[in-house]
C-alpha cells in the first residue's frame, strides 16, 4: 500500500510522474502542494513563474503557510505521542532522548516566545552555532515557526568564518551552546562566538544552551541562558504559538556554502518550494514507510542535515535519528551500536564514512544486530564500487537496496537518485532524474551533447527548468547568484558538476568541473583557501588543488611560496612552517580546510598573462609527472621541473 497518493512505486509510475511533471510542472507540484496546510491558497495559474536570465523562481507566491504547521501541528491529531526526534549523545554511556511529536511541538512553540520575547521578528537573520543536540532542531524550528530566517553555521567553522557570516547576513540574533562534544573532543563554541563578535556591533542578543557545561563569558545585557529564558516561558504555562502565515516565497533560511571565488556564498531557500522538495523526495528516494525510524548521519550543520535530518523526516511525520557524536568514538562500530539500538530502517550516511569504517575491517560490524535496516543512502560525493560492494553486503547484507542522491546545497533536495527498490540501483551511479528535473549535458560552448546511438556520453551538468527547491538568491546579492549558476550557459543552472550518461538515461557524476573540492563530502572552494594562507605572515602566493585521497576523496594540496621569517626551515624539513600556515587556515577558515600536503616551491608555473596553470599543478599532485599536457606557453616551464622534484 501507498503510504502517501504520490508515493511512485514502480519503475512505469516514476515513469509516468516524470513525463506529467515534464509537461505541466505547475500542474505536477499543485498536486503535491494540496495535501499540505495553507493559511491562504494559491491562486490557480500562478503557481509557477520564472526566467533564469534575472533569475527569477516563484513557486506558489501569494498563497501562504508556515512551514512548522506542516512539520507539527497537523501531525498532533494521529501522532502526538510518536517519536518525532531520537537522540543519541555523544558518549554512549549517556542516556539519550525521545521528543514525541507533541514535545516537539511544545518545545518549540516556546522557544519561539523566547525569540519573540527578546525582540526577534519576522525576517530577521538568526545565526544558530551549535552542536548536535535536539535544541538545534528546536531553534531551528522556532525561527520558521516565527518567521525569522535561520543561518545555521556548522560547528567546525573559526570565529573568522563565523564573523564573515553574520556581517554578510546581517544577523541581529545568535544561538549557540556552552560547547560541544565530537569524539573525543570538547569544542568551546560560546568562545568562537565570543571571538567573532569582537567588533560586531549589529548582534543584539546571544542564547546559550547548555551542553558541556564548559566556563563561558556572559556578558550583562547581550548574553541569556536557553535554560533561564525557558524557564520563563514554561512557568507563564505557554505551550502554543500561533504559527506565522509566511508568502510561500519568503525566505526560510541562509545557507552559507563554498564557490569557486574567495568568499562564501548565502544560498537562499524559500518557505513552500523547500517543503514540497524534501518532503516528496524524502518518501520518494527512500520509499518512507510510517513508523520507519531514519538515520542521516550528516551535522545539521550542511544542508544534508536541513532537509533530511528536519524538514524533510518531520513533514513526513517520520522519526528522525540525531547523532551527537562520530562514527568513530567510542570505536569504530558506533553507526552499527546506533542502528541496533534503535531498529534503524534508513541509513543514510557519506562515502568518505563508510570508505573510513571499511578501514577498520568487520571487526566492528560483527555481533551487530543490523536486521532492522530496509533502505541505505549515500550523499555528498561520488561512491567508488568498493565502498558500494561493502556497505551493500555487510551493512545491508545483500538485502537493501543503496540509493545514491546526487544533490547541492542550491539544489535543496535531491535531484539524480534511484528511488530505493523501485528504479535499479548501477553502482558509482546517481541514475535517474526526479520527477521535475529537467537535466542535459553541455560542452564548454554550451551546446547540448546528444548521444549517437547507444554511446555514453559526457559534459557538464545543467538543468533546463526550475524545480521547487532551487536557490532564489545569494543573500544580498543577487548577481552573484546569476554570475554563479545562470550565466555560464544562457538559460540553463550551471551545477559546476560533469557528469556521464549512459544509453538509459542514467547519470554519474564524475565530480566538479569548477575550482571546488569536495572534501570527506564538504565543499571547499581552493580560492578560499588560498586566501587563508595568503594571510599567513610570510606567504608571497600559494595555490591550491585537490589530489586524489583513499579516505577523503579529495585531499587538498598546497603549493607554496614563503618568504618570511623561518624561511630558511623551509629549505630543510619546513614542518614548523607548514604548522604555522595550518594553524593559520584554521583560524581563518577552520580545520575543515586545513591542507594535508604543503609545499614549498619559488615559483608557481603561470602564463604569460599571469593565470596559474592549475591543470599543471593537478598533474603533479595526483603523481602524474610525466603527463603535464602542453607546458608551452608557460612563462617559465623551468619552475616545473622544480615543483615536480620538490613534490610531497
Ligand atoms: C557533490 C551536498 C557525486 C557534487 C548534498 C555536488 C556528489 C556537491 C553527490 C554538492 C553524489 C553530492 N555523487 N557527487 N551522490 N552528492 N555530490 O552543496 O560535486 O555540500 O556539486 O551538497 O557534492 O555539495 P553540497
């Protein structure tokens, strides 16, 4: 039985759905729209209007909702008591926590009276730093259920990161924790936060919810505890808030996320389009069953947290697993320990995890109960077929089927994927469009590629049409979204991925075409790392490249050119050096960033014009000296042979 009218469930039906939702597109969604809560319909014929030359992407405006009505309320009448939120600590020694439906409700209907309370108001920019801990969820909610506009920055970001951010937003709010367990490792974010706001003087209040119990600086009149500011809301006996009605179109949250230019981008998601996204996709792609309990072990942090660790699961009235901690602490078999506690039915986890746990052979798997499982997931890069064999025959035991969701943070939910048990699965490959998604390849001059007969064919990924959850904006700059994604081909999204395509329509993604590394799955722009080394006192110019890396999929690879003080350790071992520049990139950035080779060299090989040939660079990065291509037109080819000789 269909758990949902639209749930495809069959290779004709998807087949079916894609070619109505290729025809009539507004058509398609209204469908879909009309089983959710409205304050205000939209009016029929405009549900979708667009142009990707502005661009401009309108999806149902002028109706009205609230996207937290949709994720909790209209689930109290048959779900009130069921589990909406699982939470496992970090330590498994700790006990963890059930919030039903109508816990969640409570708790976050208060919350958004303490963000009323202290004077947050409809689009305001709140900036959410914290660990993962089911008051993330909750302060995430209590924005939407405001009408505020989160921005939620992942833990592992440096005061600098943090401070760019908020600038660039404009954030009047922060919410954050004491600190945060990860693994071993205690991380003071109420002392990142407190670092970033040197100088900030648009932040008017930060809440800080207590986790590690770490010592933390409160300053008088700036600084509340969640705990007190509860309080206060529980004893005035408030467990409601009347949800505000947002235009379909209003900002729900900012997203920061690397691009190919120094700084980080905002990518803006609006309120309907992102509910009708993940929601579909999320019983779609993983054949959602009532009473399933889904495990996505991305930080709430990346957008794979957003939309299927919150809005996705709980638009479905899912049960939603958060992990506080790391796949590998205590040891080794913690997903394992997780999925046999709470009878896990979907997994959905990264490559670079499963490439990790492999690493550590079966010992960890073994005497785990994994019966529970029905459906796996990968995200975030692309599965080599050895990790794939794996995860299906010692995780899924040959038994459930793996879906590889190929997506972006613009893109809000996936976009390529099989739909677990119903289209089949190729591994190394996303396969098949969703429902919506109009996709081609291109070549560089950005004429469609088109297949002779029954060959692959490759090129760059674009896509022809808007599906609900595609980015509207770059917050507060609205070029920078064109120049970004719409101009690179006339009318068409640039992913700034290639991709292959087989005979049958399926897809794989063969990785970013653009100066974009993907790194254990985070998307790490080289020019922003560039930049972070470039301010290391010493550093003349440095370029980064991506190399290939067993555990990371990319690892990054740091070319050099120092000339401060210490310059002469350079010429020996150069180790204090390069902790120098890491401990620098870390700073600047975070430890995400931090290069895993660096090296120095005298000179970077670049043109008469003055552009640094990367292509050169990748060569001698991935070890293939020998196969630099032309170096012709290299103003000193002489520098290569040092660097190929100098390499680490
Ligand atoms: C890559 C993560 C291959 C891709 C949801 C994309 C993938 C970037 C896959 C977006 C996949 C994501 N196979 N590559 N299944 N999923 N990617 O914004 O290069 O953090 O452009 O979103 O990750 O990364 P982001």
């Amino acid at each position: 039985m269909k758990a949902y009218p639209y749930q495809i469930s069959s290779l004709s039906e998807y087949q079916d759905a894609y070619q109505q939702s290729m025809e009539n597109p507004a058509q398609f969604w209204a469908h879909i729209a009309e089983h959710f809560h409205w304050h205000k319909k939209w009016t029929p014929g405009a549900e979708l209007n667009w142009n990707f030359s502005e661009p401009k992407v309108e999806w149902f405006k002028g109706a009205q909702l609230n996207i937290t009505e949709n994720l909790l309320d209209r689930h109290l009448a048959d779900k009130a008591h069921h589990p909406a939120l699982l939470w496992e600590p970090n330590a498994p020694d700790e006990a963890g926590r059930l919030l039903t439906y109508k816990k969640l409700y409570e708790k976050v209907c208060q919350f958004a009276h303490v963000l009323k309370n202290n004077g947050v108001q409809k689009g305001d920019r709140v900036c959410i730093y914290m660990g993962m801990i089911p008051e993330l969820a909750i302060a995430v909610l209590a924005c939407a259920r405001i009408g505020a506009i989160h921005s939620v920055v992942f833990g592992g970001f440096s005061a600098q990161s943090i401070a760019d951010r908020l600038y660039d937003a404009q954030a009047t709010f922060i919410i954050t924790c004491d600190g945060a367990y990860r693994g071993a490792k205690d991380i003071p974010l109420k002392s990142v936060i407190d670092d970033a706001l040197i100088g900030n003087h648009v932040v008017e209040k930060v809440i800080v919810c207590t986790r590690t119990r770490t010592p933390v600086s409160m300053l008088k009149g700036r600084d509340l505890w969640w705990e007190d500011e509860m309080q206060r809301v529980e004893e005035m006996g408030l467990t409601d808030f009347p949800a505000e009605p947002m235009d379909a179109e209003d900002p729900l949250f900012i997203l920061y996320t690397s691009g190919s230019t120094g700084k980080p981008k905002g990518v803006v998601h609006t309120v309907a389009g992102y509910l009708l996204y993940t929601h579909y996709t999320f019983v779609n792609v993983f054949q959602y069953q009532p009473g399933w309990v889904h495990f996505c072990t991305a930080d709430i942090g990346w957008i794979t947290g957003h939309s299927y660790i919150v809005y996705g699961p709980l638009s479905a009235g899912a049960t939603s697993l958060l992990f506080e901690g790391v796949p590998t602490f205590p040891d080794a078999g913690r997903f394992w320990d997780i999925v046999d506690k709470y009878k896990v039915n979907i997994l959905y986890t990264a490559p670079t995890a499963i490439r990790s746990l492999m690493g550590f052979g079966l010992g960890p798997v073994q005497g785990k109960n994994l019966s529970s499982l029905k459906v796996l997931g990968t995200v975030g890069e692309p599965i080599n077929e050895e990790a794939w064999h794996w995860y299906d025959q010692h995780i899924g035991k040959g038994k459930c089927p793996i879906v590889d969701t190929w997506w972006q943070t613009e893109t809000g939910g996936c976009l390529i994927s099989n739909l677990a048990g119903i289209t089949p699965a190729k591994p190394g490959w996303a396969t098949l469009p969703m429902p919506g998604v109009k996709l081609l390849l291109v070549d560089e001059n950005g004429k469609e590629v088109v297949a002779q007969g029954e060959e692959t064919v490759s090129g760059n990924l674009c896509i022809a049409a808007p599906w609900p959850a595609i980015l509207r904006t770059t917050y507060g700059d609205h070029q920078r979204c064109r120049t970004n994604y719409f101009a690179a081909y006339p009318d068409l999204y640039f992913t700034g991925d290639g991709a292959l395509r087989d005979k049958d329509g399926n897809y794989r993604i063969t990785g970013r075409v653009d100066d974009v590394l993907n790194v254990s799955g985070h998307r790490i722009g080289t020019a922003e790392v560039e930049n972070a080394i470039n301010m290391h006192a010493g550093v003349v110019e440095s370029a980064v490249v991506g190399y290939p890396h067993e555990v990371k999929g990319q690892g990054i690879y740091a070319y050099v050119i120092y000339q401060g003080s210490h310059a002469q350790d350079t010429h020996g071992s150069g180790d204090l050096v390069r902790k120098d520049i890491l401990q620098t990139v870390t700073r600047i950035i975070g430890a995400i960033a931090k290069p895993d080779k660096i090296q120095f060299v005298s000179g970077l090989p670049k043109t008469r014009s003055g552009k640094i040939m990367r292509r050169i660079l990748r060569k001698i990065a991935e070890g293939e000296t020998d196969q630099l291509g032309d170096t012709s037109t290299l103003l000193d080819p002489g520098v290569v042979d040092e660097i190929k000789r100098g390499r680490v």
